[in-house]
C-alpha cells in the first residue's frame, strides 16, 4: 500500500515584510525541517511504491539548507553545523537515488520508442540498477542515522536558542546575539536578494554555453528561487506570480542539459559493444545537450528573460521603499472626499539652502510617509565665497555679488515649485567674516531670504542627523567629519549617540590658501601642511580609549574621493554622467593615502583630468585629502564610508518635522493611524483582549488625572500624549511574539522598526519608549534609548510609562476583571479606586508593585484600592470610552 506524500509546499503561510526575522525563522525553518523528517522514512523504506518520495526529500533538504543559509546569523552555531551535516548527508544519498531514477525513466522511454535495442538498454538498465542499490542503501544508513526522532530533536533545539537578533562577533571571537536591535523579514530580504540576483545576472554564459558554466549557473539559481520562495510576502502578486516562474523555468531548462550529460556519462561508462545503437544514442545524447544549451542561452539572452531578471533586481533593491500590505506610499482619499488637509497627511515641499565657503547648494524636498523626504530638485553652484577670507579676515566683493547671482537663480527654482517653507544657512565664512553681517542683510534685500548663521555645534549636530539617518549604526563605535571649504566638523559617537564634538580650523579652502604656493600649477608646502594638521588634531581630538568602526566622511571632499576611488581604471562615461551610487562606499586609509600621494604629485591642469575629479574641487582637493588622510591616523581607523548627504539633509528633515507636527491630527487621520497600528499588532499576534483592555484602562486613567491636575497641560496631558499612550497600550506586548522574558525589550525594537504609517520618526520612538518601560525597571539615564530623546520628550515618556504601568498590572491576570477605573487627586497623593467582576488581588497587587515610575514622576504617593461602589455616570463614561 502506498503511504501518504506530505505536503511540503514551497511558499510558508504567516509572514509578512515586517515579521521579525527571528519569528520568520522559528516558522520558516520550523515548515521545511519537519518536512524532511515526514519524508525521510517514506523515502527510505517506499521508495519502491514510489520515486516521488525521494525526489521531495530532495528537494526538502534543498531547501531546509537554503533557510539554515539565510537565518544562520540567528540560529546557534553549534546546533547550526550539526543540523547542516545531517541535511549534506541525506541531500547527497538522495540526489545520487534520484538520478537513478530519472535515468532509468530516461531509458525506458528510448526503448520504447525503438531508440535502443534490447542488449544497450539491458546493460544500462542493469548499471543504473546498482548504482540504484547502493544509493538506497545510503539512503537507508542516513535514516538510521538521522531518524525522524533525532532530526525532531535538533530541530527543537535549534528553534528554542534562535537568538532574537542576529550574532556578531565581538572583540573576543565569541558570538553575542543579546546586543543590537530586532530586524524584520524585509530588511533580511534587502540583505540577502539583491546580492543573490546579481550573482545569476553575473554569471558568464558564453555561446555555445560551457557546461561547467552553466553548472554554476544553475546552482546559482537554485539558491535565488529557494530564497524567493521565502521572501515572497517582501514583493507581493509581482514577485510570486510572474518573476518566480522565471526563476523556476532558468532552473528547468539547466535541468535538462544536466539530465542529458549525466546520462551520456552513464552511457560512456557501460562497456560498448554490447549493441549496434549505443553510438547513435551516444550521438543523439550529445546533440540533446549541445541543442540545450544553445536553446537554454537563446532564452536566457532574449529581452523577455531579461527585462524579468531587471524587474527582479529592481524589486529586490527597493523593498525598503516599496509600500507593505496595508501600508501606503502616499494616501489616496476616500470616494467622495478630498485629499486631507492636516498636516499629518498633506505633502509638505520644503527647501533648504546651504551658504558655504566653497559652494552654494539647493536642495527641495517633499515630505513622505515613509522615507521621510524625497529631493525633487538638487542645485549646486562653486562660488569659493570663502576666496581671500583667511588673508584678509573679509568676504571679498566680487565673490560676494556672484554668490548673491546664484541665490537670485536658485529664487527662481524654489519660486517655481511652490515650497512650503525654506531655510537658509551659512556656516565658516560667513560666520567668521568681520563683513559678514553684511552679507546676510545684503541676501536679505536682494533676495528676501533670512540667512542664519549657525555655529559649529549646531553644523555638526545637523551633519550627524543626517547620517544618522543615513546608516545603521546602533551598534557601532564612529565618527562623523563634515569637512568643509572653512572648517571641519568631528562628531564621535558609540551606538548613535554624541560622545564629543570638535570645532577644527582645517577646511580645504582655508589650508590651500594658507599652504598653497603662488601660480596655476596647484603645489603646497604640503609638509607644512600635514604638520599643522597634526598639531591640531593632537591639541583639539582626544584618541578614543577604545578602537572606532568606521570613520562616516560628509562634504565635497569626500564625494570627490569616492568617485575618483571608482573611476580609477574605468572609462570615462561619453556623456560625462556619473553612474555609481556614492552613499555608503567605503574605501581603506591605504587607498586614501595612496589617492593623496598621487594627486599632490600631479600638475593642476593632470589633476583637472583625473577622471571624477571636478574642475574647482581640483583647486582645494589636496588640502582636503590631506584632513582626511592625518584624521584617519590620528583616530586608529582604517576603515572610511562616504555619504553624500550633508547639513542641508538635517535642515529638510527638521522643517518637515515641525511641519507635519504643526496642526493636530484630524480625528479621521488619527482612526487611520490607528488602523495600521492594529493591523501591524494583528501581524505579530498579539493578545486583543489584553491589550485593548489595558489601553481603554490607560486613557481612563489619563483622562482622569488630565482633568484633575490643570498644571499637567504644558508636560504630558495634550492630545499627542493621548495619542501616544494609545499606541504604546495596543503595541506594549507585541514583543511576546519573539520571546516573554524580554519582551518589553523586543517590543521597544519592534516597535521603532516598523515604519508605522503615518507616524513621524520622533512618534515612533515614543510610542516604543513608552512601551519598553510598561514592566521591569522605569526610565533611566544609563539606558540609551531614554537618554537619546529631549527632556521634555523624556517628561513625557516618564509620566505616561507610569500610566501605563498601572493599567497594566490591573489586568496583571489577563482576564478583564477590574472593569474600570476611578482616579482621586489628593495633594501628594492619587487613588486609584478599581471597579472589579470578580477576583482582582493579583490584579491590585501587581498595579500597586508596578506604581513606583507613577510616583517617582508625579511626585505623589500611588493607592490602588478595590472600588466600594460605582458613581452614578462612571459606567456610561467608561461605556462611552471603552467604543
């Protein structure tokens, strides 16, 4: 009788792009090990019965490997290597059965067709026989080995060490996966799809089609659709439904030249003789993998095939912009209503203009939902208004009148799309300058533009905004330089945030004019030059106690040297477009000193030439470099990254802020915000009733002391308060999807990472501070993520966690028992007076052991007590609150 084939699906039910990647492995690898273990007795002792059963054995090791190599930086090494020794050994005794078995296949159906005579077909059938033997047998050995018991049993082991964050080594060599934040399926697809892309677009396929080539390839294709079967729920309908069935038809098709060549092999190792057809099966067989081949390179070739593999690197590349299920990129407005008008909603246009020593620059943005800003409009214009600064102490008066030209020409581009709103800033030149105020009311009346004039600190926290933005660096020892035409700005950081700031005197325009020699050939008294560069370094920047990452480099300067740090080597576009994503590229301190020494050796007119190299930067690019270059030294750093960002992306995002917080949110949008927020705690499976119940408790509470406490209106009692508390109520346990004992923690991570919609970056980090401090210890100043926000956001976290709190351990039983909640203000006092169905001890004495972040905030003592009665109008109040 023949036994039952389980079901082994390629696609795993349950995902979604913001699962965290340690719950999508737990399920993922949870779906495809138990598949191998129902297959493996079937294929061990019913291969006979059937030879599918092999073939999904197979297939399942496939792809149990193909999630251990995705999630591996979750799972525990030990246990990882065990399970991989296990699934190589059953993967290989399977592969070998399997090709016996499609061989044999293969074989019948040429005898049937008269393509073999008996003797040939004997002698093949008798050989694949044997080898079908002892493939059985290994098979056999490895479900003795690795029996469904023992496979259950790693596998349990495995799913209960997966680390709730991915594992890093640290300075010891010794994993530690307790650090760092809580990463979602998406941003695992954005590590791992693209790149598994460009090796199959990569691959060379040569026509003819070499056959080890084409191996490759198709081992290379396995792992891409094995890996978008699993990031399917990343690219929707347009991943799963029309570009997999590309991937999968790659793969048949190099399937077949394979199954020919293996078959020729069979065929060449039967002793001949042994009939007249074995040359002409011989030759048909070659011929079956020559035309394969070609067919194969035809299709792979051919624009259809292409056009999908692009369609696929693009999708792949932009999961972090693309909208999630029920998510948006932009709202559209419901039938029969215009587009909202509140600021939360509306796409705000900003502007910012930068007035620095070496250049002006432009840039206009619209607000996004999602990523914030977008740059619609980028301009840039070298004015070195910073020309003679360091000379004469002035700004001088040609300079000036070209630079105010471009500001009258930029008018024209921010006039022309309508922003909302503009900033405009200076910082070295201006801000030195003994003629510098006349300057700004001279762009004040020429322009009608408010220049300010920031100071160093402010350039540099505006500059460290932006890459802070830019990079993942929660876990990282950096610094942040925004080096300049005046001046250099260095911000040193451990985990994002500011552990120091310097104000340096080494911009490129100031060292060249102090350094550089007389005349057009570009030369310096360059030992001088680094020598004063060190001097100061040494005087103002203190060498970190402990080794920095990476050194993060903003300005000019450092685009410049990405692009000539790529263009080395390279033809020069003929359009003269630069075609290489600068954001994120990273060179080695040996580049950059090599990249130095042999700018500085060549003429200026050699140096203009050196491809990426703009005609102006070529001036001043040797000062810069030689900052850059001595700043690595003086730091132990070796490793740089370049952003192409700069203060300019610090002042968008902060006008966009104040912006969509301007206006409070229309009671439509805030029901929108509040149905994603659901929708999101739906997708991590959290408790409903709990939740939602100790939220309706919360805004009891808060609406209560809110009304009792007039003083409270400017700190923590506004609307957005509210708004906070409701969120972080519904969110609070959300990270008991990843595991209990840390849950507020997990939640805290979940919760910050999510890309809510509708909610602003400063939102996001409430709502999760809020909810980290729901249980466990209250906020403190040693914790990174309290001591990163304002004081007066710290105000506000601080009082409504202390709500919270309470709301929570008044339902510490998760039974709904204490109905409602009465609040009485005495003076340094507060009661809380519960209204209860039934037993509530626990519940009282979890409220009142959970009140001590109340009391410290409020500065009054906490009573949790068991109401006597309820007053007339609680019920309907509470009734009215609760719908």
């Amino acid at each position: 009788m023949t036994a039952t084939l389980p079901s082994a699906g390629k696609w795993v039910e349950g995902l979604h792009p913001d699962t965290p990647c340690v719950v999508a492995a737990r399920r993922v690898l949870k779906r495809r090990l138990r598949s191998v273990e129902a297959l493996l007795p079937l294929a061990a002792d019913h291969a006979h019965e059937d030879p599918e059963y092999v073939h999904q054995l197979r297939v399942a090791t496939r792809r149990s490997a193909a999630a251990l190599r995705l999630f591996e930086s979750y799972c525990p090494p030990r246990e990882l290597r065990r399970l991989r020794r296990g699934l190589r050994r059953i993967r290989r005794a399977a592969a070998a059965a399997r090709l016996c078995d499609v061989q044999k296949t293969a074989v019948e159906d040429l005898k049937a067709q008269g393509a073999l005579d008996d003797a040939v077909a004997t002698a093949l059938l008798q050989d694949i026989d044997a080898h079908r033997l002892r493939a059985q047998d290994a098979l056999r050995d490895a479900a003795e080995r690795w029996m469904p018991r023992a496979l259950r049993a790693r596998r349990q082991a495995l799913l209960s060490s997966l680390s709730p964050c991915p594992r890093r080594s640290d300075d010891d060599g010794q994993q530690d996966g307790a650090k760092g934040r809580v990463f979602v399926l998406r941003e695992l697809a954005i590590e791992h799809l693209p790149k598994l892309v460009r090796d199959v677009r990569e691959a060379p396929v040569s026509a003819p089609a070499a056959l080890d080539q084409l191996h490759r390839l198709r081992l290379k294709v396995k792992r891409l659709r094995y890996a978008v079967e699993i990031f399917s729920v990343c690219g929707g309908d347009l991943l799963r439904d029309e570009l997999y069935p590309v991937v999968q038809e790659a793969q048949d098709r190099l399937g077949r030249v394979n199954d020919a060549y293996e078959l020729l092999l069979r065929l060449e190792s039967v002793p001949q003789g042994a009939g007249g057809s074995a040359a002409a099966l011989h030759d048909r067989l070659v011929r079956e993998r020559e035309d394969g081949a070609a067919e194969f390179h035809s299709w792979w070739s051919s624009p259809e095939a292409q056009a999908a593999l692009d369609r696929l690197e693009t999708l792949a590349s932009g999961f972090n912009i693309a909208p999630r299920a029920g998510t948006y990129l932009r709202r559209r407005p419901r039938p029969g209503r215009a587009e909202p008008k509140d600021a939360a909603h509306r796409h705000w246009r900003v502007a910012a203009v930068d007035v620095g020593t070496n250049s002006l620059r432009l840039v206009v943005a619209e607000s996004d939902p999602v990523s914030k800003f977008r740059v619609i409009e980028d301009v840039r214009e070298t004015t070195r208004l910073g020309a003679g600064l360091y000379t004469t102490g002035r700004l001088n008066e040609s300079v000036m009148e070209a630079s105010l030209s471009v500001l009258e020409q930029m008018r024209t581009v921010w006039d022309g799309l309508h922003v909302d709103r503009i900033r405009a800033v200076a910082t070295s030149a201006v801000r030195e300058a003994r003629n510098g105020a006349e300057f700004v009311e001279r762009v004040r009346r020429r322009v009608g533009l408010q220049l300010e004039v920031i100071d160093a600190e402010y350039e540099a926290r505006l500059a460290f905004s932006s890459v802070t933005n830019a990079f993942p660096l929660e876990d990282r020892r950096f610094a942040v330089v925004d080096l300049g035409g005046g001046s250099a700005e260095l911000i040193l950081s451990n985990g994002g945030l500011i552990d120091g700031i310097c104000k340096l005197p080494l911009g490129a325009v100031r060292l060249t004019e102090m350094y550089g020699l007389p005349g057009d050939g570009g030369a310096y008294r360059f030992n001088a030059m680094r020598k004063a560069v060190e001097d100061v370094l040494k005087e103002s920047v203190s060498t970190p106690t402990r080794g920095l990452d990476v050194l993060i480099g903003s300005g000019g300067t450092f685009t410049t040297l990405a692009k000539l740090s790529i263009r080395r080597g390279m033809e020069t576009h003929p359009e003269g477009r630069f075609s290489f994503a600068l954001r994120g590229y990273e060179l080695g301190r040996g580049e950059v000193a090599y990249l130095l020494d042999w700018l500085r050796s060549l003429p200026l007119a050699e140096r203009r030439q050196a491809p990426g190299m703009g005609y102006r930067r070529a001036e001043i690019i040797v000062a810069g470099l030689c900052v850059v270059e001595r700043l690595m030294e003086h730091l132990g750093v070796e490793r740089l990254w370049i952003h192409d960002g700069g203060i300019r992306d610090g002042l968008l995002a902060e006008m966009i802020d104040d912006l969509t917080g301007a206006v409070e949110r229309s009671p439509d949008s805030v029901r929108d915000v509040l149905s994603e927020i659901r929708a999101y705690a739906e997708r991590q499976r959290y408790d409903f009733a709990h939740s939602e119940h100790v939220t309706h408790l919360a805004l009891r509470i808060f609406d209560q002391l809110a009304a009792q406490l007039p003083e409270a209106a400017g700190s923590w009692a506004g609307p957005q308060g509210r708004e906070i508390l409701q969120a972080a109520g519904i969110l609070h346990d959300v990270g008991i999807l990843i595991g209990y004992a840390r849950h507020h923690r997990h939640s805290y991570e979940m919760i910050l990472h999510a890309d809510l919609p509708g909610l602003s970056r400063r939102e996001s980090a409430l709502i999760a501070a809020v909810a980290r401090y729901h249980r466990r210890c209250g906020p403190k100043q040693s914790h990174n993520s309290f001591r990163r926000l304002r004081p007066d956001d710290q105000r506000l976290v601080a009082h409504l966690a202390g709500i919270l709190r309470i709301a929570d351990g008044l339902d510490r039983s998760h039974t709904q028992t204490v109905r409602d909640v009465r609040v009485e203000c005495e003076p340094h006092a507060v009661t809380f007076h519960a209204e209860t169905a039934g037993a509530c001890e626990e519940n009282l004495r979890a409220a009142s052991k959970k009140a001590d972040v109340f009391e410290e905030w409020f500065r009054a003592r906490a009573r949790i007590v068991k109401a006597e009665r309820t007053p007339r109008g609680t019920r309907r109040q509470a009734k009215d609150e609760r719908g």
